[in-house]
C-alpha cells in the first residue's frame, strides 16, 4: 500500500536554559513559535532562529523543528 503526506502544520523551538535544579541538573524552557510554513527550509527557519536568539537574555541550548503531517492512502 503506498502512502502520501500532506503537511499540516510546522514550529519552531526553542530550547533555552533555565538554570540549573535543586540537585544539579540542567532546567530548560521552550519556546515555541507556530505558524511557521511548512514550505520554510531548515536553512530559513535557522537563520530566523539566530535572529531570534540575539533578541534574548537566556542562552539556547537547542533549534527544533516539529512537522505535523497527515498520513493518507495514494
């Protein structure tokens, strides 16, 4: 059976550094940016994202992206 996706919905994340735990470990907070379109490369949405990261105090730790796609029958 063959398959298609069709792409829903994209955003990017940013995991940033929230200091560190009670007992050492490393505390982090995302923030999430929707609406990005699906159509974005990955070179785009990272150039974004380092604009983005001169604009905040907290220092990033990670640049995801999350896809969401249907998957439907050919």
């Amino acid at each position: 059976m063959a398959t298609n996706q069709v792409p829903l919905t994209s955003e990017l994340i940013l995991v940033m550094d929230n200091g560190l735990g009670g007992s050492g470990q490393q505390l982090s907070i995302n923030r999430i940016y929707k609406n990005v379109k699906c159509s974005a490369s990955d070179d785009d949405i990272y150039a974004i994202a380092q604009d983005i990261m001169s604009l905040q105090e907290r220092n990033v730790l990670a640049i995801q992206r999350r896809d969401t796609v249907e998957i439907q029958e050919a």
